[in-house]
C-alpha cells in the first residue's frame, strides 16, 4: 500500500435535472478522523452516506465537505393574498367612519405581514431523487481525487523520511566510531582525572577508585542505546515500505528515536560525541515533524 498524507484539496461538479452543484474537499492534520459536512437545506439525507464511504477511503485527518446546490428554475414568484388583503380593506372601511384618518394606500396594505407571499416553486420527486444520486457520485468523484493527492503527497513524504533514516543511520555509525568512545580513550580520562585527585589528597584507595572507574566506562557506553537506534531505524524502513496508515506508529518511532538520543548525548563525555548526538537530535526532531502530516 501506499503512504498517504492527511493534506489534500479536491473539487467536482455537475448536474441533473434543473440542478447544479459543486462540491469542495479540503483535509488537514489530525490524531483522528473527522468528517465535517455543510449541507444546504433539503439535503441532509446524503450526510450518511457521504459520512460512511469517508470513512471507507480514509483513516486519519479532519476533512471540511461542503455542498453547494443551484436550482436553474428556482425563480421564486410573488402573490396577494386575496382572503388576507379583503379582509384588511374590510376592516379598513369599518374604521373609516369612526375615526378621522387617511385612506391606506397601496404601499401601506402591501407591506402589512400576510399581504404579499413569496412562493418557492415546486419540486419533483424524481428530480431530486436523481440530484441526490448524481451529487453522492460527485462526492465519491471529489473523495478520490482526495485520496489521490493524499497519497502524492504521501510518496513524497515517504522519500523525505528515507532520506532521514539515512542521515540518522550515518550519524550512528559517526558515533559508533567516535575516538572518544573507544576504551583506551575512557580509560586515559579518567586516568587523568585520577592522577589529578591523587595529587590533592592521599587518603583515596586506589582499589575503589579502580572499580569505580569501571562502573563510569559502563555507564558512559552508548553501545545499548546504537543498537537500540539500529532497531528503531530498520522498524522504520520497514513500515515505509510497507505502506498504509503507518502515521500513529512511526510517530511512536520517533518518539522512541528521540529517547534513545537524549541518552546518547548525556552520557557522551566527548565534544564529537556530543556533536554527533546533537546532530542526530536535529534530524530525529525533522523526521518527527514529517510524520506528524502522515495518515
């Protein structure tokens, strides 16, 4: 399977009937999956649908859905209401005798509340049945196109993170060989460090300071925490290669590598050591930030 990112934008249109719509995909970053939908009213029966095949395509990212529908005969048209108007001149003509006012006019009757009605035109059953149809055929349409600059995006991403598990593995192998790591190089520091404590004071039992020593080379040796990275890197190449909603897991990685790490640069007791470690936690922190746009 391919890697997919949760960035893409999708459009698609068409029509049926007197109708005309356009709907419009946009997904970003997320822990889940998230379907946001804005339908216009007398279309909330496609939510389910168009919620369920979402899920079917995609397993990760917010995704903003919105449906706009044009109706080419939805020219709306305007009557009197001739019970309503009667019975206000009716009224009117009761009132004109009692008290001294002016005849309403036409203006004044129209914009009384009930007068004037706007009537939508009516609509068909099979027509909108067959809108609804054709605007969940243009979702599926407008989900694939996401789907497919997902996973563009996607491949690209995965070639990146490659391209850090290289530099990571190379920092590795820099550590690795580090000459102040080697042994001798432990020892002839401490060494130094022992002669030094000796000339302050006599009463130090070079025995004890012998063991303890060797429990400072042991503390100070990065060999578990390299072969740890090793491990981290080759789970990493794996689940790359393999493809899918890998996102969760190698974000899980990263956090592992960053671990490991933080290790290595504390008990690093070598300026390119120390380098090398901090260079490591560079590209660790970059590989992190990738992942965070895989699915």
């Amino acid at each position: 399977m391919a890697l997919s990112s949760m960035t893409g934008f999708a459009r698609s249109h068409g029509t049926s009937g007197p109708y005309a719509f356009e709907w419009e995909l946009k997904s970003v970053n997320a822990k889940g999956f998230d379907l946001r939908l804005r339908l216009p009213p007398g279309w909330d029966e496609i939510e389910q649908i168009a919620r369920k095949r979402a899920a079917d395509v995609l397993s990760r990212g917010t995704v903003y859905a919105n449906l706009n529908v044009k109706r080419a005969d939805a020219l709306s048209t305007v009557r009197v209401n001739e019970q309503v108007l009667a019975s206000i001149v009716k009224v009117a003509g009761q009132l004109a005798g009692r008290i001294d006012a002016v005849a309403p006019s036409i203006d004044g009757l129209l914009a009384i509340k009930g007068v004037i009605e706007v009537v939508e035109p009516e609509s068909n059953e099979d027509e909108d049945k067959a809108a609804k149809a054709a605007v969940v055929a243009a979702f599926d349409e407008a989900l694939a196109a996401l789907a497919e600059m997902r996973r563009r995006e996607g491949t690209a991403l995965g070639q990146i993170l490659s391209q850090r598990m290289d530099e990571i593995e190379t920092l590795a192998r820099k550590a690795e060989a580090a000459p102040g790591r080697k042994p001798e190089a432990i020892r002839a520091r401490l060494a130094e460090q022992i002669a030094a404590l000796l000339e302050t004071s006599d009463r130090f039992d070079a025995d004890r300071l012998n063991q303890e020593s060797l429990l400072i080379a042991a503390k100070a040796d990065i060999r578990e925490e390299l072969d740890r990275i090793a491990s981290h890197v080759s789970q990493a190449r794996e689940m790359l290669g393999k493809g899918g909603a890998v996102g969760r897991r190698l974000d899980f990685l990263a956090q592992e590598f960053n671990r490991e790490v933080n290790t290595c640069c504390s008990k690093a007791n070598d300026l390119e050591l120390t380098n090398t470690g901090l260079a490591m936690k560079n590209v660790v922190e970059q590989f992190r930030e990738q992942v965070q746009n895989l699915e």
